[in-house]
C-alpha cells in the first residue's frame, strides 16, 4: 500500500477535527442536559435538524443574510425547546431511564412529521456566504475556509462554555445542580428556572449546529436520525455528562472515522463502534465520566 | 295543468333516476387495487413523492377512458421509510389485508428484490419502479411474477464506461454506497471499464454507507490517491450533500472535471436542489428531463405532450424527472392486463414477457428472458443555459441499453 503523502494526512485531520467540532456543539447540549436535568434526550438530533431547517427558512426571508440567519435559527431552536421544556419535558425528569427513552423518541416521531409537513420533503440547501466559498491552498493541502470557520467557531463555543462553567455564579449553580438538586433548591436557588435554561442552552447550541451544517450538507427530514446515532456514540465514549468528555469522544469520533477512511475504508464505521463497545466493557461511565453518575 | 303531461313528466323523471342508477351500478365495479409500496419520506421522500404522483396520472388518464377491462384503477400507496424490512412489511400487508391485485413499486436495491420474495410468495405480479440492483432479476432470484420497469446495474455501469473510456485518463478512483445498488454497478463500471481500457488503473475505491451526511473524510482521503477522474454511485437524495461538501473540497477542479455521476445525479431534483452550486461539467445521468429534445419527430411529439401533463399536474414548468418512472410502470402493468384480458396473475404474467409499450420515452420493450424493460437512460454534461434557473445537462442523449444487454 502506497503510504498518503503529508499533505493528505493534513486534509485528513482539517475534516475529522470538522466532523468532530459539529458534533461537538451537538453532543455538549446532549451531555449538558443529561448532567444537569437527568434527562437522556433522544430527541436532541431533532433540535438540530430544526436548526438546519430554520436556517433555511431565515436565509429565505432574508435573502441570504447568512450570518442573521445562523444566529436567528440558533435562538429560534433555544427559544422552541424553552417552550417544549415548560410544556413537556420538564414532566418526564424524575422518571426511569425507559419512559424518557420512548417520551423522547415520540417527539423525534413528531417532530419528523411536522418537518414534513411544513417544509415538504424535498431536500433544501443554503449557499454560503461568499467570503467562505474559497479554499485556502497550502502547496498541495486544499483547506475550505467554511470547515476552518466551523472549527474556530466551535472551539471559541467550547472554551465559552467552560468558562462560564467554571468562572460564574450561574456555571457553579449549574455545575452544583448536576451534584445534588435538592440540597440546591433548599439553598433557594430556582431549580425550575436552572432547567429551563439549561435545556433552552443545550436547543441553541443544537440549533447552531444545525444552522451551521446546512450550507455543508443537504437539509433533508432524517438528519436528526442520522446525527443521534453518533451522538451517543460520542458521549458513551466521552462520558454522559461529563463537558470534556464530550469534547473528548467528539475528537475521538471524528479523527478515527476520519482516518479509519484513509487506512482501511471498509472498517471506518466499524472501528468507532469497537471504541464504543470496548469502553462500555472496560470503563461503562466513559474516558472522563463519573462513577456512579445518580 | 294537463295531467297526461304531469304523467310523462314522472316518467321522464324514473327513467331518469333509473339511469342513473344503471351507470352508478356500473361505476360500482369493484376497482382493480393496485398496491404501491413506495419511499414517501426520509432523503428519498423526494423521489418517491413524484414516482408516486407520475403513477397516479397514469392511472387518471387510464380511469377517465372508462378504466381497464370496464374496471377502475385504484393506487394503494405506502410509505417504505426507505428500509428493507419496512417495504417487506407493507407489501404483505398489501397483500393480506388490503387484498391488492398486484404490486408495483419499490425504490432502493434494498427494497425490491425484498417485495419481490413477497410477490413470489403471494404470487402477485411485482413491477420494480426504480431498484436497479442485478440481484432483482438474476436466475437464482427471478422468478414469473418479478418484472423491471427501471434500468439496471449492468445497463448503466456499463454505459457508464463507454462514456469514461473516451476521456484522456488513466488514473481512475469509484466512490459508491455500501449497498446492493452502489456495489453492482461499480463492478459493472470496473469491469467494463477495464475491457474498453486496460491502460486505465483503478487507484481508490470509497464505500461511504447509504444516507452518509458527511462525506468530506471520504473526499479528501480519495484526493490523496490522486485520481485523475472519478466514478460515482452517490444517489438516493444523497448526492447533494456529497457534492456541496466535494466542491468545497476543490474535488471537481482537481479531476479537471473529469466526472460520472450515477445514480440519476442528474436528475432535474438534484440540479435544482444545488442550482449555482451544481459542478458544472461533469456528467450526470437522468430517467427523464423536460428540457430533452428527442431527434425522433414520433417521440418528440409524444414527450412534448407528456411533459405538458406533467407539468399541468405538477403546477410546475420544470417537472421533476423521476414522474415518468412511475407513469412507465403503471404503463406496463395496465397494457399486460389489456394483453392478458385478465387480473390473473399468472396470465399477466405471460402477457408482460414480451410486451411493448409506447412510452413518452419511445419504445420500451419488457423482455421476456429476464423480465427487464430495454429501460435507457439521458447522459449529459452540466450546464447554464439562458431560460434555466438551473443548470441542466446539455448536450443530452438517451443512451440505448440494448447496447449492453447480454
């Protein structure tokens, strides 16, 4: 086998490190709800297919303003599970494991249906913007500025989060409500709120995802199928609820299945779901997950 | 008034009530049920809509004659999900509980060789729409009541590979689905390919899985290879996605434009859906476009009017191309009922190996040592023209698959 040569091995890892920081702003949402809220949303791949769809929409009203329409479909995403949260999800937070499963699972049947239903099931696209439309050329290396800006943007999104994590009254509330709620809400915090605003945090950051893969990517009903798969595979690996190691398994996701095509094409699917596998037998709570999470 | 007139008047009246009970009674005639197990959502939803709306207009233009043998036809659709098991699935119920005498529909090489077990099982004919996949029809599968109205893998592979075998390349790379349909006809591409031009070397094979959303590892790892053309089976509502992501990537200017697209990734759906972003200069194939001039003045004239139906019901004057595969369909199964003078299966059957059509497309015959429809498709190279909103495929040509067929 002819080895593939340096500039290869770089376009390789500049669309892992793509993949992964996509999967990341999903996947921190995912992580994030199920840390604080005990809530394991299969439907958060919905979030993000309606992040790509309100794009879509924004971009149509507002003839290609692409920029306002990433940021209008981030916040309309937010502000939509805001108002599933109070309505629905917020009934399901103390139930088993299962109930949440098929709770969940029934609004992605909903939802897909509603998609369907508004925006047909033809398969839409968004232009980039022209700024991003060329690729930075580095000898052989072709690097399209779009997949730098996603990466920059994301990672910007990640040292955010962690900064408001570890740095504010409001991330030390959060982060105490992932350990004990009901000492929390004796202290008088408004636990209620807490969750509305973490699960509304997790939507836009879906929906911003979302947004921002539509130009990438054919804007189809299925998407959000097609990304939960690999979102539980990323926080299995990762660790539920643990924001690094999501960030982690998302790196871990996007450069196997990455180079796994360049190496050995045929087993790229398969050597992510063997990582899966074997740190459920070896390490169930995942790289950077805590033991006995409840 | 005159009494005798008021008498007439009632007379007049029953015979007329009578009347029209008569013709209600014969309206009545319990229709002929048409099962159609069909893609109506997910990333092939796209497709499967308009085949769906193609059979349908067939079946309105049939119904308004006064139907076939005096009896009505009735579609009975259903929604595969673009999932094997689910096609199995609403194909036996089709059968069992909705009693449909015959099955015609299917989308992916999943799907149809799956109903076609069903259709042998419940001995319905089955007339595959649109899986290309040589398994459907191959001699451990076949079976009297399976029929193809659609191309399939060797047809396309290997016109396929006479339009490559002309380019100025030798270093040639495949990217397909990992499915029946991008497995076959990449092996009816390469083998072909490699008799026309034993020079050319194959130097990178990609399989992405069906309904992959982002193929940019695949791309780039296929750029380090250095192919100097490239190969495509990407299709199913997929091709989109892959070819905003490849020319992002650089592919097609790196190949020099030097590319196939399988798979109808010409199709009018897909070169509407990327509109500017459309690699313009590759070739695309298509079942069907509403812009192609056919040289043959009989075929001009009949898809002309065709186009017009289509795009009346459509309410659309760039129809989509993947209608007339729906139309084509139920074309052959209603004339092989006329042939048989029958519902019976069994007699349809006898009646469809041989049979020819007058299509909007021109002749099609559906041959009887295979069951396959002489089913061609339109080749192109993309391009703007003035009129177009989107690129289209010019020049054009129906390529003919008696060409390849063995």
């Amino acid at each position: 086998m002819e080895l593939p040569s340096l500039s290869a091995i770089g376009a390789q890892a500049v669309s892992g490190l793509t993949t992964a920081m996509l999967l990341f702003l999903v996947a921190s949402g995912l992580s994030l709800i199920f840390g604080v809220l005990r809530l394991l949303n299969f439907a958060h791949g919905s979030f993000y297919m309606l992040g790509a769809y309100f794009a879509w929409q924004f971009n149509t009203w507002l003839q290609g303003s692409f920029w306002l329409s990433v940021l209008l479909a981030a916040i309309a995403t937010g502000v939509l599970g805001a108002l599933l949260e109070r309505v629905l999800f917020r009934k399901f937070y103390d139930r088993p494991e299962l109930m949440q499963l098929l709770f969940t699972y029934s609004i992605v049947l909903i939802v897909s249906d509603v998609v369907k239903y508004i925006w047909g099931t033809q398969q839409l696209g968004v232009r980039r913007p022209e700024i991003l439309s060329h690729t930075f050329q580095f000898g052989e290396l072709a690097l399209p500025s779009y997949n730098l800006m996603i990466i920059v943007i994301s990672l910007v999104i990640a040292v955010g989060i962690w900064l408001l994590l570890q740095g504010t009254r409001l991330g030390k509330t959060v982060r105490a409500a992932a350990f004990d709620r009901e000492m929390l809400s004796m202290l008088g915090v408004d636990v209620r709120m807490l969750y509305l605003l973490v699960f509304s945090a997790g939507c836009f950051l879906a929906g911003l995802a979302g947004a921002l893969v539509a130009p990438m990517s054919a804007i189809v009903p299925g998407m959000d199928a097609d990304i939960i798969i690999s979102l539980f595979i990323i926080v299995v690996i990762g660790g539920l609820g643990s924001f690094w190691g999501t960030f982690l398994g998302s790196i871990i996701y996007g450069m196997v299945f990455s180079f796994g095509i360049l190496f050995i094409p045929q087993f790229s699917l398969f050597a992510v779901a063997l990582i899966m596998a074997v740190i459920l037998i070896v390490k169930p709570e995942g790289l950077l997950g805590r033991e006995n999470t409840r | 008034m005159d009494t005798t007139f008021m008498q007439l008047k009632r007379i007049k009246l029953l015979l007329g009530l009578l009347g029209i009970l008569a013709t209600s009674i014969a309206f009545a005639q319990v229709p002929i049920r048409v099962g159609f197990p069909m893609i109506l959502s997910g990333a092939g939803g796209q497709f499967g809509t308009p085949i769906l709306k193609g059979a349908q207009m067939y079946v309105d233009e049939i119904n308004a004659t006064g139907g076939v043998l005096g009896r009505k036809i009735e579609l009975v659709p259903r929604d595969t999900k673009s999932r094997p098991d689910e096609a199995v699935r609403v194909a036996r119920e089709l059968v069992l509980r909705e009693n449909v005498d015959f099955l015609v529909g299917t989308f992916t090489s999943g799907e149809g060789p799956a109903v076609s077990v069903i259709a042998k099982e419940a001995k319905k004919v089955f007339i595959a729409v649109a899986p290309k996949t040589d398994r459907l029809t191959a001699p451990d599968a076949i079976h009297p009541y399976v029929f193809r109205a659609a191309a399939n893998t060797t047809t396309e592979g290997r016109a396929a590979a006479m339009i490559v075998a002309k380019w100025n390349i030798k270093r040639l790379a495949t990217i397909a689905p990992d499915f029946a349909y991008g497995r076959d006809a990449t092996a009816s591409f390469v083998a072909h390919i490699k008799k026309l031009r034993p020079d050319i070397e194959i130097v990178d094979q990609q399989w992405p899985k069906l309904n992959e959303s982002d193929y940019t590892p695949f791309i780039t790892a296929q750029l380090g290879k250095k192919p100097e053309a490239v190969f495509s089976v990407i299709c199913c509502g997929n091709f989109d996605s892959f070819a905003r992501q490849a020319g992002a990537q650089g592919f097609f200017k790196s190949i020099g434009n030097n590319f196939i697209g399988l798979g109808e990734a010409g199709s009018i759906e897909a070169l509407r859906a990327l509109g500017g972003e459309y690699p313009l200069g590759v070739y695309a194939n298509t079942y069907d476009a509403f812009y192609w001039k056919p040289k043959d003045t009989e075929v001009a004239r009949l898809h002309a009017a065709f186009t017009k139906r289509l795009s009346t019901a459509f309410k659309d004057d760039t129809p989509p191309s993947w209608a007339l595969q729906g139309y084509i369909s139920m074309q052959f199964l209603v004339e092989g009922i006329k042939k048989a003078n029958s519902i019976d299966s069994d007699k349809v059957s006898t009646a469809l190996k041989g049979l020819e059509i007058v299509s909007p497309q021109g002749k099609i015959t559906m041959r009887a040592k295979d069951q396959q429809a002489t089913r061609g498709m339109l080749w192109g190279k993309a391009a703007n023209r003035d009129g177009y909103a989107f690129p289209i495929l010019d020049p054009v040509e129906l390529i003919d698959p008696t060409l390849f067929m063995d």
